[in-house]
C-alpha cells in the first residue's frame, strides 16, 4: 500500500527559508544521480545552459555546495509569446561522507551536465611517531 508521496513528481524549484535571492531569476535544485564506484563518489547533476564559467562550488567543512548561473539567451527583435521551461539559476547542497579526500574533489561541466568526481581517501597508514626529550 502506498502513501500517495511516491507517485508525487520532485519539486524543481527552490523556496527559500533562511534568505533571500539576490538575483532576479528562478532558483532550482538541479537533478542529480550520486554513484559509489568503490574508489570515488560520483556527483551528476543536471545544469542546462552552464558552463566552466557559469558554474561555481564551495565546500565548506563537509557541505558542498553548488552555483550554476547560466547565461540568458535573448533574441534580438523578438519577444517570448510562450515558454515550457523555466530559466534560472541552479543552487543543491549536498553532505559529504568523512572518508573524502577534499584536496582531490575534481569538477567538469560538459553540455549542462555537471559531473564531480570525490576520490574516497585511503586508509590511514601506519606510522611511526619519533619520540624526543624536552
């Protein structure tokens, strides 16, 4: 028996609860597919129109966050009479598990899919610890 939730399609767009946008566009939360290969985390997220220069993350002690202020297309001598989709920026936080190795995290951006590669730190190596008189 089902709740009726599962049926309910995803809530693209963002409501905002601890602020304010400060752009005058949309904000949506970017679909996005999370895969462990064993060796790396990989984070897919959808951001139409973004590029390397239009997309910015931050990581800040373990919440990464990701910006995608893609371009708007407007042409010249014509007016939008009707539109299917929306056009906005982009705006997903994500907790990142501990073992992460925050120096490695690499990022691409390739015809608006945002692909995040978070290598799985090693296991802490043994080592020995000299001891020195005071």
């Amino acid at each position: 028996m089902t709740d009726g939730k599962a049926l309910e399609p995803r809530k693209a767009e963002i409501e905002f609860k601890d602020g304010e946008p400060t752009r005058d566009r949309k904000v949506f939360s970017p679909f996005t597919d999370i895969v462990d290969t064993g060796d790396e985390i990989l984070l897919i997220a959808d951001v139409p129109g973004a590029d390397e220069k239009s997309v910015d993350i931050t990581l800040e002690k373990s919440i990464l966050t990701l910006y995608a202020y893609p371009p708007t297309e407007n042409v010249e001598n014509y007016s939008l009479s009707y539109s299917e989709y929306g056009v906005g920026d982009f705006e997903r936080k994500f907790m990142i598990p501990q073992d992460i190795d925050h120096e490695k995290i690499e990022a691409k951006v390739k015809n608006g899919v945002l692909t995040l590669h978070l290598p799985k730190a090693g296991p802490a190596k043994a080592r020995k610890i000299e001891v020195r008189s005071i």
